[in-house]
C-alpha cells in the first residue's frame, strides 16, 4: 500500500496577517534612519544598491494590492509549495521592475508609508479566501500572505548583511511561517522518509528516498537554526560553506542535502 499523501501545513490567517504588517513595519523603521551613503551601499543581489533592495521590499507587499486590483481568477494553481520554486524564472523581469522602482521613488520612506497604509486596508477589506492572480500562478490570498513573509525575512536579512551595524529584528511569526514554508518545499522537492531536517523551533520534516526512520534517532538528521536555513534555501549560502562554518550538523550517509539547495533563488 502507497504511503499516505501529507497534508499541507496549514498558516493562522491572523497570525500571518499580523507577522506581514509587524515584518514591513520593522523594515519601514530600519529604511527611515538610512543615510545616502547607505542606500548606495552594494548587496549580496548582484547589481543592487541598498536602495534598490528597499525598493524590492515595496514592491513584494505592492503584489498584493496589484493583484487586488484585477479580478479574482476562477480556481487556484499553485500551492505554497509550488510557489517557492516558481521564483527563479522570474529574476530578469523582477530586476527590471525594481530598479524602474527604486529610480521612480526618490523618497524610500514616503514610498513605503503609502505602502503600509494601503496594505492595512485592503486586508481589512478582503477575505483570505478571495483568490489572487499572482505571477506564479492564482491563489487564495491567506497563502499568497505566507510568500510574504518569506519574501520580507529574506530580504530583511539581505538588508542587514549590506548595511554595517543595521539590525533590522525579525518578526518571530514572520520568521517560522517563512522557515516552515521552504522546509515543506524540501519534502516536496526530495520525498520520503530517510532524512529529518530539523530547524528548531520551528520545523521538523522527513525527505530523501531510502530508509524509512520509524522510532528512536533517526539515521540521518540535518539540524540547523531559521536564519541559516533561509539562506540555504534562497541560493544566500552554500551547503558546503554552511558545513563547513559549523552553521548546519549533518550525520548519516543521507544526510548531505547540499544537491537539493537552493529552493528558490
């Protein structure tokens, strides 16, 4: 008899709703004390300026009010999962888009005030079962939600690592919604039962094909904390890098997942 399907991790609306507009805001509260200086400031995302990523930033939560806009598509798509992978294909028009932003709004701050105030009252007037046709495919808002908080932890992360001394804090909801997400997308990506990777506290999953663990430790574990783990997933940090810096503990001869990363890019 085949395995049981797994259902999907199901997300506290509320929840997620709140960690979006909490993660945004410590974001918002980060860019107003930024001088010139520091906006020009290089990141880890190729060409982009510290300006150029703020102005990503926007426009991650701006798709929630683009895709408001239009009429609400017939049936979902994509799942979460799905989306995590759909992001790669994307990077030509993103780069496009966000530097045409960051040129079009001088003032960052003012950009994502109007933002901010926009977003808190769509979701005040919008169902979470309402379905979005978003760029990776149509689904109900409560889950395009969650991409969110991926998109601003990662991004919130990629701010500090440009900017000497910033620490913008990381929305605990916001950060387990996003860690639990792209571990998910590992168990899809790579199914079975050989493997748990664990990313405490907040996600435990079984992937990689072979022996299925039942009781006791399992043969072959991965451990590693949330931050580590995004940045694996998001093409940020290398498996062997990670390994090697003591950031990730891998043990059993299936416990090498560095060909299954990154997830999204």
């Amino acid at each position: 008899m085949p395995p049981a399907k797994k259902r999907a991790r199901s997300y506290d609306p509320a929840r997620t709703r709140t960690a979006v507009l909490a993660q945004f805001g410590n974001v918002r509260e980060a860019v107003r004390g930024l001088t010139p200086e520091q906006f020009a400031l290089p990141t880890r995302l190729g060409s982009w300026t510290v300006r150029e990523l703020v102005a990503h930033i926007g426009m991650a939560i701006t798709a929630v009010q683009r895709a408001l806009a239009v009429p609400a598509p017939p049936k979902p798509t994509v799942t979460l999962v799905e989306w995590a992978f759909s992001t790669a294909t994307r990077a030509a028009d993103i780069d496009d888009f966000t530097l045409g932003l960051a040129a079009g709004h001088p003032d960052l701050d003012a950009y994502l005030a109007d933002i901010e105030q926009s977003l808190h009252a769509l979701l005040d007037e919008h169902p979470g079962n309402r379905l979005l046709d978003t760029s990776a495919g149509s689904m109900p808002l409560d889950d395009y939600l969650v991409t969110r908080t991926v998109e601003l932890v990662v991004h919130t992360d990629d701010l500090n690592a440009a900017v000497p001394g910033l620490q913008v804090p990381y929305d605990r909801q916001a950060l387990a919604a996003a860690t639990r997400l792209l571990a998910d997308a590992l168990a899809v990506k790579a199914p079975g039962g050989s493997t748990e990777v664990r990313v405490p506290p907040y996600a435990v999953v079984q992937c990689v094909e072979g022996p299925r663990h039942t009781r006791g430790t399992p043969p072959n574990v991965v451990e590693t904390d949330p931050l580590t783990w995004l940045r694996l997933a998001s093409g940020r940090l290398t498996w062997k890098d990670a390994v090697a810096e003591a950031h990730v503990s891998a043990s059993g001869e299936r416990a090498d997942i560095g060909d299954l990363l990154p997830l999204m890019s």
